[in-house]
C-alpha cells in the first residue's frame, strides 16, 4: 500500500475485523450444520410417528373399554 504523502510502501496490517479460518474450524461448523439439520429431520419424523401412536393407542384404549364388554354381554347371552 501507497503512503498518500510519500512514495514509501507501507505493509497493511489485518483489521481486527478480518477474520480468517483454519481448515479445522471450517470442517467443525460444517459438521455441526449437517448434524443439526439431521437432528432437526429426526426431531419432526419421531414428532409425527410419535402422534400416530398416541392415536393407535387411544383407538386400542376405546376398543378394549367399549367394545369388549358389550360382546362378552352378547356371547355369555
């Protein structure tokens, strides 16, 4: 760099703004980027598998309270 004033070359100095990345920290956000979008995809597919089950169960659940007694009443008849 060109001093305005003179004709001396000046080294330029890195602003503290200036922020380089080793290849390790590059590879570790990568990393993290990837496994938080799988944990995120994990997440939402146990979120609705988890829905569906709760909702087999509950149907189980009225199967075996409503359903089962009247048709012992109706077999014992």
């Amino acid at each position: 760099m060109i001093h305005p004033q003179s004709s001396q070359h000046v080294a330029a100095v890195p602003s503290a703004q200036h922020r380089t990345w080793t290849v390790r920290s590059k590879i570790t956000v990568l990393l993290l980027l990837t496994l938080r979008s799988l944990a995120a995809l994990w997440t939402y597919a146990a979120y609705l598998s988890l829905g569906d089950a709760l909702t087999l169960k509950h149907v189980d659940t009225i199967g075996n309270h409503l359903a089962r007694p009247p048709g012992e009443v109706f077999i014992s008849l």
